[in-house]
C-alpha cells in the first residue's frame, strides 16, 4: 500500500507535466502481480468493469486472462486489443435480445445466464444463427442476514437482480435449450473480502446447494465461477488477503466436490493496487474544529468514498517530516458528500501541493461522475521501465458538452 521511492519519484516527475488531476497506473508492478497470479489453480478471468484502459487490457491479455465483460462497450474495447472472442465471458443482469445479438455476432460463445427470460432470447439467436453456446447457470442464494454487515455493493445477504435460486434452475423448474452446452454454475455475492478464512468459509457454505444443483443437471467435470470478492486494504491496519490460502482453497473444493473447473473473475485484487490518482490542494482551512483540505478533483473522479464509506490511503507527494495531523478531505462538487475521508497528513499542507490516493488501480475514472459540475477530466497514464505514457490527456468540458 502506497508509494515506494521509484513510485513517488515517478508521480512527481508526472505532476510537472500535469496541469490538471490525473490517474497513474503502474504496468511493471501490476506485471510482476499478474505473474504471482498464474499460481491459481483456477481459471483466472479479468472483470473489465474495473479498470478498462487499453494498456491494463492488453497486459492482462499477455499473461493469459480471460475477460469478463458485461456490455457491448466493454466488449468493443477488449477485441480492440486484440482479444480473442473465445477468451470473452459474457455477465451481467442485463442482456437484452439486441445486446446478446451483438455479443454473438461479434464472436462471443460464453455466457452467464441470470434468467429464463434471458435462456430463451439467447436459445432463438442460437437457433438462427446455427450455433452452440457455452452457459453458466447464476446462483442467488439466501443467506442469513448479518446485522453487522458492512455495505456491499453486490447485495451480500440481501436479494438482488443478479441470478435466480438453485430451486429455479431445477430441471424440473428450467427446460434447459437444446442449443446450449451447459458447463455449470455461477455464484458470487460479496465483495472486498480480506479474510482468506472468510472467503473460503462463504464458498464451502455455498457449494453443498451448487452441487445439487450440479448433481440434478449430470454435468460431468462442471464448471464452478466463483466470481471474485478478493479484497485489498484500504486503511493500514487492514493486512493484506493471504493469497497462497486462498489456492488451497480452491484447490481443496475442486477435490472435495469433483469438479472439472473452478472460475474466478478477478477485479479489484488483479489491477487495484497498481493505480494512483493524484490531484493538487486548492484550499487548506479550520471550521468549527476541523481541519479542511479541499482539492481540485474529489468524488467526481474517485467516487467510491461516498458509495462505500471507505477511503483510498492517501500521502502527500512532497516527502515531509512535519507530524501529522488529520484531515477531512473534501473535493470540488457543491455538495458535503463530495468527501474522500479523515485522513492524516502532514500538518503543513499547502495550496498546490498534491495529494495521491493509492489502491486506486480499480473503480476508478469509469465509476465516477466525471461529467457532473462540468469539471475538467482527468487525464490517464501509465508509467514503466519505459517511462510515462499518457493515453487520455485531461480535457475541458467543451469536449463533452453538447
């Protein structure tokens, strides 16, 4: 978590090149992770909706992950780096009979299914265009609700849009298509886990309905998709998530249950900790006890502080000695909730100095709402052994407005 010397040195170099906030991301630590990765004994998929700059596509791409995509812009963007349709999973709790049209057109033979409703739309696009999809079926299971359980963006315990029941995918409930190879089954509820145990706990509590579910369809060597969840730190006493754990996991739970494959689609943990956004101090006050530092960028480009309550770690870019002190940052949206955390920073601050969230890899720029206020864009680079590369310089509203 957070910046080395190189890395630090890197960002300053870049904001005397940027006038305007900025993402930064890291392609030879994200690199080296990904090889770490290649341990899994599991299928790796990369989930687009994380990050999906062309250059973080295409060094996923180099070490051999799938993609999971879950629109037709998505999709778009992964073939233009020269993927492979047939390394392209198809998710998501929306496909209408146009955008399953356009996934098969364009290559894709794999698909997560959410409903019936979207069975028969894919089953009458098999049927006319002569082919034979790959299917998972979704799995929403109840879970009992936690009253101490934090927000999850996935619904955790609560019912959501994303699957139907083990009990709807019944064959005695689900007629499943002729035109469908069925490969297994599909179940991911929680999210931003950091607790190897928990996790492992969450899928050997899920799997006994899985296999039953898997035992009535007689898949030989079925599919499990775990999704992802894997979580990374945010605050510093958080430890990281024990990786080599979570392989024997999974490796114990292709064992126990006789499986062929287990899936993962990896957002968050493959790509969140090789990101940056920086952006500079526009106002440092007092009100009423507290200590403001109000900055350029804010919400409208890094908005998960406000959907989740969970700040990006954040360090002033100058090195400084001075003890620090807390902050509430806020960013440059007429609105109290434009609020990024109370965090500590040097108690010297000054205007034009910039700050830098780490772990912001993932869920960044295209979770945002970098539109609203009509605020200038950030721009997006990517740094290396090669030096600074910038993919989408900053641009003013008049770029965008209509």
């Amino acid at each position: 978590m957070g910046m080395t010397k190189q890395v630090r040195k890197t960002l300053q170099l870049a904001s005397k090149q940027q006038s305007h906030s900025f993402y930064a991301y890291d392609l030879d630590g994200l690199d080296q992770h990904l090889a770490d990765l290649a341990s899994a004994p599991a299928k790796l998929w990369y989930a687009v909706k994380a990050n999906p700059l062309s250059a973080i596509i295409q060094a996923l791409d180099a070490r051999g992950f799938g993609f999971d995509v879950a629109s037709v812009g998505e999709l778009k963007q992964v073939l233009a780096q020269g993927v492979d349709p047939a390394r392209i999973l198809n998710t998501g709790p929306v496909k209408t009979p146009d955008h399953l049209a356009e996934f098969v057109e364009l290559g894709v033979r794999i698909f997560v299914l959410e409903s019936h409703q979207q069975a028969d739309d894919l089953a009458r696009i098999a049927r006319a265009r002569q082919i034979r999809p790959q299917v998972l079926l979704r799995v929403q299971l109840p879970w009992t609700k936690d009253p101490e359980e934090k927000i999850n963006v996935l619904g955790g315990s609560s019912p959501t849009p994303f699957g139907l029941t083990p009990e709807q995918w019944m064959p005695d409930a689900f007629t499943l298509p002729n035109e469908f190879e069925l490969l297994g089954v599909h179940c991911f509820q929680w999210g931003n886990i950091l607790c190897a145990e928990t996790l492992l706990q969450t899928w050997q509590a899920a799997m006994p309905k899985l296999a039953s579910l898997l035992d009535a369809w007689q898949i030989s060597a079925p599919v499990v998709d775990l999704g992802g969840g894997l979580g990374i730190p945010y605050a510093e006493q958080q430890q990281e998530l024990d990786w080599q754990r979570v392989c024997q996991g999974l490796a114990q739970l292709k064992s126990q249950y006789q499986l062929g494959e287990c899936w993962m689609e990896l957002g968050r943990y493959a790509v969140g900790p090789y990101g940056y956004y920086a952006s500079k101090i526009a106002d440092i006050k007092d009100n009423q006890g507290v200590r403001f530092a109000v900055i350029e960028g804010g919400s409208q480009h890094l908005l998960r502080p406000a959907l989740t309550e969970q700040a990006f770690p954040v360090e002033a870019l100058q090195s400084s000695d001075s003890p620090l002190t807390s902050y509430q940052i806020h960013g440059a949206l007429c609105t109290g909730l434009d609020c990024l955390g109370c965090l500590p920073l040097p108690d010297n601050l000054q205007q034009g100095e910039w700050l830098i969230f780490s772990q912001a890899g993932a869920y960044g720029f295209t979770e945002s709402m970098p539109y609203f206020l009509c605020h200038t864009l950030p721009a997006e680079l990517t740094f290396s052994k090669s030096g600074i590369e910038v993919l989408r310089p900053s641009s003013p509203a008049s770029h965008y407005l209509a």
